[in-house]
C-alpha cells in the first residue's frame, strides 16, 4: 500500500472494480471541433467545459469515485497567449460559478500542477473552493492544471530529498508515489483520451504503470455519458493480469470483473 489506504500496481495486485474507481481523461479535441464549425478555437474550449459538466454528473450516477481531468498541460504555454489567456479564465470563470454546485453534489475539488506560474488571485480562487469542498465524499474531482508528469516526479524527488536530506541510498516506489501530486487517490484504472491522437502527452506518467488505455476519435466537446459508457464497456472487457498469466486468474477463481473474457 502506498500510504496505508492505496494498493499499488506493482508492488501489490490491486483489486479490480467492475466500474472503474479512478478515470484520468485527457480532454482533447476542442480546437478542433471549432474549427469544423468555423468558429474560433477559443469556442470549442467553452464548449469543452459543457462536456465536463456532463461526464462530472454521469461519474457520479455511475460510483466512480475519483475523476482527473488534463485541463492545461505544462506544454499549453506554448499556445497563442490569447489563447492562453483565455484558458485562464474559463479556470477563473468556472470556478466561480460551479464551485457551489460541486459542493451541494458531494463533490471534492482538488487542483493539481505547477501554480507558481498561475495568477495569484487564481491560486487563491482554486484554494478556496478546494477547503470550501474538502469534506465531501461522494466523487473527487482532481483537475491538473499546468500539470506535467516529469514535473509531478521530479518535484516529487526534490521534496523527498528536502524532507530526508540524509538519506544515501535513494526513495523506494512507495516513498516517491506518496511524494506525487495525486498521492491523495489511487491509480487510474481507467485513462481516456478523446480527439484521436494516441499519446500520452506528459499526463500521469508515474500512475499510469498499468491504467488500461482507451482511445477514442470523439471530439472532448462531443463526448457525453453514452460515450463514457462505451469507454466502461470496453474497460469492462479487458484482462487486468498485473503481470501474471490468464491460467493464473482463472485458477484462483477471481471475480468476474478479473476473469479472462473469451
Ligand atoms: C484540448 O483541446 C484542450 C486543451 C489542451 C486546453 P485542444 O485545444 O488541444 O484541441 P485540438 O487538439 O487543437 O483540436
Ligand atoms: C493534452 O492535449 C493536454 C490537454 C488536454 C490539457 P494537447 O492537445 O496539448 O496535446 P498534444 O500537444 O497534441 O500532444
Ligand atoms: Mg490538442
């Protein structure tokens, strides 16, 4: 266990849940789905936000406990700054205004990534609504804004190496996945990625070791709870062997959800 309250992939053999605990979605798509309408880019990340709502709501109906949504990468710098900047305040905007209904939905809102880059009083709006909802229990949304995964383990090295400065022979796997950024939530069992591209893009390299991967061509602004669904579905249909063999599991008369599908 990681912290005492999470298994980790590698060093224990995590338990499988018929639906998935934690989905880790990398929403992409947004220019794109403008750009077919003849509209700005800007418009399909308004029209991305939309697509949140919907699959936050549909994580809840369905039990899945943690949801962490790839909002702006540490790459995204690199965009136009209008864009940028717009981004930035969609993050402010949305914030304001659904951070009530998050909380009155038993929602936990929490913010991960660099935010020394971010607008002070940004900082402070994201901390604010992460204590305003930090008692609740019923879904974690886990947003990563400026978030890179070699930033989350590095940073994670240097914490570590803070805290134990006399430390000679290194931090084990258990030590630096405390240190992460998202050490507050198992490992994804699930990651999706909309808009086509199949790569990973600097998101959660470290708790991804065995998330199974779902790849849809879908548009992050078209995606809705049938195609959430469908992701299920085809995590559902999966094999998690976490290194052993399919003759393994079916011996040991695993639950359905860990058996081999034919
Ligand atoms: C994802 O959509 C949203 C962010 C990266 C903020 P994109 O803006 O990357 O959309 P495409 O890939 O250009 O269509
Ligand atoms: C990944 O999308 C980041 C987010 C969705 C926030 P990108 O559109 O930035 O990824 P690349 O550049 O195509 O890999
Ligand atoms: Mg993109």
């Amino acid at each position: 266990m990681t912290d005492g309250r999470f298994a980790s992939s590698t060093r224990d053999i995590p338990e499988v849940p018929a639906v998935p605990r934690h989905i880790a979605i990398i929403m992409d798509g947004n220019g794109r789905w403008a750009r077919k309408r003849f509209m700005p880019r800007v418009a399909g990340h308004a029209r991305g936000l939309e697509a949140v709502r919907t699959v936050v709501k549909a994580c809840v109906e369905r039990g899945v406990e943690y949801l962490t949504l790839f909002a702006f990468s540490s790459e995204n710098w690199r965009r136009p700054a209008d864009e940028v900047s717009f981004l930035m305040q969609l993050f402010m905007r949305a914030l304001h205004k659904e951070v009530a209904r998050l909380d009155h939905n038993g929602i936990r809102l929490r913010v991960i990534g660099d935010m020394s880059r971010f607008d002070p009083e940004l900082v402070r709006v994201i901390r604010e609504s992460e204590e305003k909802t930090a008692g609740n229990t019923r879904l974690t949304l886990c947003v990563a804004a400026n978030y890179g995964g070699r930033w989350d383990i590095a940073n994670a090295v240097s914490q570590l190496m803070r805290t134990h400065p006399e430390r000679r022979d290194g931090f084990s796997e258990e030590e630096l996945t405390g240190a992460l950024s998202m050490s507050f939530a198992p490992e994804p069992d699930l990651f999706i990625r909309t808009g086509g591209e199949k790569r990973i893009s600097n998101f959660m390299l470290w708790q991804l070791a065995y998330t199974e991967l779902y790849f849809t061509d879908a548009l992050w602004p078209d995606f809705d709870a049938a195609a959430l669904d469908e992701a299920i579905a085809s995590y559902q249909g999966r094999e998690r062997r976490f290194g052993r063999t399919s003759e393994q599991l079916v011996a040991r008369g695993l639950p359905q959800s860990e058996r081999p599908h034919a």
